[in-house]
C-alpha cells in the first residue's frame, strides 16, 4: 500500500478556461487556489504545503502572500510540462503523508499567450544542447516529435487514423456533455476528423490539444481530517513518478524500444503501490496533449497488450458506456489544456460522483501525466 | 531568435563539436567509450556501461534505412514554414546497430529538404548520409541509396 493511501484531495477549484484572458497566471493560480480551499472548507492559513510546476512564471512566495496561507514547510517543483501534473499532487501528497505539512496545495496555471508556455517557439537560433540532434532538421514541436513515433507505431502495429480519430470523437462527446469545456458546443464528426488539415503528418489538427488560458488547484490532507470536511475524499490510493533508463525526453529515439515510454516505468510503480489493478480501474483521465499518447497509455498501465491499444479504442469502448470511459471531461483535446492538470479535477470528480459524464459506481479512478515525458500517474479510490 | 533563421548547432560552445567537425571533414561521427567501446547516440559525459569518462569519436558507414518520418505543416518557424509541407527522418544505422539520427531525405547533399514527394518515402528505405552547407555549417542530410 502506497504512503500516500493515508491523504485525499478534499478540495478542487478552477477558473474559467479560454483564450486571451486579461487576469495574470498568477492571479489565475490565486484564484483556483482559494476557489479550491473554499470547496474544501479550508482557511487558506491553515495551508502549510504547496507543490507545482517548474514552468509557472512566479515563485510559490507570490502565491503564499497573494492567497493569505500560512507558514509553509513543505514546497516542491516538479519539471517536464504535460508530465508533471500527477507529479505535483503525488509529492503534496507525499508530503502529508510523512507529516512535513498538513494541507497542501498543488496548482498549475497558464496562458498561451506567455511566451513561457511554448518553449519550442522562443529558442535561440544556435543549439548546443539536445536539440541539435532534431531541432537542426526541422523536427521542432512537440507535434513532430510524437508524429515520428507515431508513424513507427503504426508501422509496426497497424494502427489507423481511425483509432487517432476515436480518441478525438471520444473527447469531444465528453466535452459535448460539459459546460465548462471550450468545445462544450462543437461537436466533432469522423468526417470532419478525416478532412481536417495536417499539423505534421500522421498527425492532423484534431489529433492536438487545445490552447488554453485557465488555472486549478486542489487541496490534500489526511484522510482523517479529510471525513470532517464537507467534500467526498478522493483517496490518493496510489502514486508514481517515472523517468526510465535511457529515456530522452519527447525525442525518445535513440532508446532500443523508443515505443515503450515512460508510461511504463510509471505503471510498474502505481500498481507494485496499489490495492487494486487496471481490471479495477472504472474511469481514466489519460493525458492527451497528442491523440497517440491516448493510445501509448492504454498499453502502458496495463488494460491491453503493446500494440493493442488501438483497436481498444473501437467501439466506443472510451467513451461513456463504453468499458472504459477515458477523459469524460474532454481532457486536453476539447476540454481545456492546462497541461494535463484538469485531469486530476475529473478524476476527482468521478470519485464524488459530480462529472458531467459520470461512470456509475466509478470506485477507482485513474489519472495520468504526458507520456512521452518523465511522467507520473495517480490511483484516486473512495474512502473505504 | 531571428525569424528567418534556421536553427543551426552552436559551434562555440558545445561538448559535442567533434561531431560537426566530422560532418565538415565528410564523416558521421558516433560517440564511443575508449573503455568498453559502448557507443552511445546522442553523446553524453560518462559511459552508461562502465562509467568511465573517457570518450571518443568514431567514423560510422554513414548507411542505414529510414525508421520513421513525419511530414511538417505550419505553423512553423518562419524559415521552415517557407519550405513546408518538408519532410524529417529517422534513420537508424546499419552499424553500428540500433543508433538513430534525425534528419531529412533530399536528393542530393544541397537539395531542399522539401523537394521529395513526401508520399514516397517509406519506412525501410535504405538511405546514405550526405553532407549540406547551410549557414557556413554542414549538416547531414540523406539521399537514396
Ligand atoms: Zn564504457
């Protein structure tokens, strides 16, 4: 049993998403913050832990002074963008757990528009680090970069645009059913799919996250505390991190398995930690900065065989109803991109029975971090 | 950055100069540990292997066959966006075996790396190194072998 099976996530908050907005990332971090311990019914002076992203463009003493929380004893940064989100609430929780603090808050805020948000378009024009092994050649997004495995995976496992353009449908339905999500009102047909422009070849527009401006948060105690609190808990039942041997983050293809990503190494973790496996999982949030990573996931922690999870995918197998429903909030590909952290306000959602497409009897609910990335992934049951 | 610029490797700081220096005297250079021989791409200050910190640089065949490849559409950076839809490669050597390279199919050393039809190219094609000036640098490219 993981460490952190003793913590929950007792409060969730977020701002509105969309494109443009005026407030600052760190106004929108205050405010999912205190949106957060509001829901939790927490005093922001009773926070004493904060966790969050390397990439946010302030310090934690901002926030700290900004929302009014107490003294903190326990801060923590984890890196890789899209990989860090599960991290981030995995260490608060760790932190917890081990008694470093009481209540933590783990947070990610961003807007498009900063420039510190897309590091593959603010690079110098000479590179003396890792990407004059592909940047030099033309491969510069991180579009390309997943597109070149992509097309191996195919290669070797006959996969389809069809299963690409089921996991965009899938979010797209569950983003249909959620008001809050920036493609709440635009549906996404398999037609439209097919004839949408390319981005970088295999890969089209809809096989892309959106961009996003928005802030969340949540809020961690003990269970203990947790059964006090007005919030069903969402167990963080188990927790991992995983950056594997070899591993070169997004241009993994220098590895001898380049297929086999960090998902992986992840799963290894989060199951060895856990009271339950993926035949227990009811609900998923699976990063989805690129459609593939969907795919690459399925394998990964466990519900299919390498190679498999594409024709998972058929059928409607991820949708709602189907056997497991992935991103029933549209996640990054139609809900909102925020770096994946959205996903963990979904995955607590379903464990309170409160989502837009809520999986009936959804006990065990699973949350991941970019594949592609050092990543990491949470297991989010019902206190029991 | 300027925008019209391609991004091109810094040769005034880098651990990994020998390779461009390779590229500029004809050759595609691997990284490889003077101990146990363990070839290690892209290069890196300590041998995985044995942990020795003693590296060379090694003349590879320069042959090998396309792993995979991805056709890029903008938005680009400016310099790339002008030569889009361009293709990038994998090319995964023949020897030594399993070291990948990123780079572009053309077909000669100078040609533009958006000349190929990119609905040509497949995964398995075998491929030789070239080697392009851009910017008073040489870069590898790949032609058909
Ligand atoms: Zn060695």
């Amino acid at each position: 049993m993981s460490a952190t099976s003793n913590t929950a996530i007792v409060g969730i908050g977020q701002t509105e998403f969309g494109k443009g907005l005026a407030a600052s990332e760190l106004s929108l971090a205050c405010q999912a913050i205190a949106l957060a311990l509001e829901d939790a019914g927490i005093a922001p002076g009773e926070v004493d832990g904060l966790a969050s992203f390397t990439l946010e463009p302030f310090r934690e003493v901002e926030v700290a002074r900004s929302v009014g929380l107490g003294d903190i004893t326990f801060f923590s940064q984890v890196g890789y963008g899209g990989g860090a989100a599960c991290g981030v609430v995995g260490q608060a929780a760790l932190a917890v757990a081990t008694g470093q603090c009481n209540v933590a808050v783990a947070w990610r805020a961003r807007k498009r528009s900063s420039a510190a948000s897309r590091p593959w378009a603010q690079v110098n024009s000479r590179i003396s680090d890792n990407g004059q092994w592909s940047r030099v050649f033309g491969l510069l997004r991180p579009v390309d970069e997943i597109a070149m495995l992509t097309r191996r995976y195919m290669y070797e496992y006959g996969a389809t645009r069809d299963h690409l353009a089921n996991v965009a449908i899938a979010a797209r339905k569950h983003a249909n059913r959620n008001p809050n999500a920036m493609m709440y009102d635009k549906p996404l047909s398999r037609e439209q799919y097919m004839d949408a422009r390319w981005i970088s070849e295999p890969l089209c527009l809809f096989d892309n996250c959106l961009e996003t401006d928005g802030g969340l948060a949540v809020v961690i105690t003990s269970v203990d505390r947790a059964r006090d609190l007005a919030q069903r808990p969402a167990v963080v039942h188990s927790f991992a991190q995983g950056l594997p041997r070899q591993h070169q983050t997004m241009t993994n293809f220098f590895t001898a398995d380049p297929l086999r990503g960090p998902a992986w190494a992840t799963a290894d973790k989060l199951w060895a930690n856990a009271d339950v496996g993926p035949a227990d999982v009811k609900v998923a949030q699976l990063y989805d900065a690129f459609s593939p990573l969907i795919i690459l996931s399925l394998e990964g922690y466990g519900f299919c065989a390498r190679g498999e999870g594409g024709p998972f995918t058929d059928d409607g197998a991820i949708e709602l109803g189907g056997r497991l429903p992935v991103n029933t909030a549209g996640a990054g590909m139609s809900e909102a991109y925020v770096h994946g952290f959205n996903l963990v306000l979904e995955g607590v959602r379903q464990i309170r029975g409160t989502s837009t497409a809520q999986v009936v009897g959804a006990d065990v609910s699973l949350v991941t971090s970019g594949e592609g990335v050092p990543t990491s992934a949470l297991v989010l049951t019902e206190d029991r | 950055m300027s925008e019209s610029a391609f991004l091109l490797p810094d040769l005034d700081d880098n651990e990994a100069l020998a390779f461009w220096e390779g590229c500029a005297a004809g050759e595609l250079r691997v990284q490889r540990c003077v101990r146990c021989e363990w070839v290690a791409h892209p290069p890196r200050p300590m041998c995985p292997q044995c942990q020795s910190t003693a590296r060379e640089w090694i003349a590879t065949s320069g042959r090998g066959t396309i792993w995979s490849y991805v056709v890029a559409h903008p938005p680009l950076l400016a310099a790339y966006s002008a030569l889009a839809p361009y293709n990038v490669i994998v090319v995964e050597l023949d020897d030594p075996p399993a070291v990948r390279f990123v780079g572009n199919l053309v077909t000669s050393a100078d040609g533009e790396i958006n000349e190929i039809d990119p609905h040509s190219i497949a995964i398995g094609e075998p491929v030789r190194v070239a080697f392009a000036s851009i910017g008073g640098v040489a870069l590898p490219r790949w032609v058909r072998a």
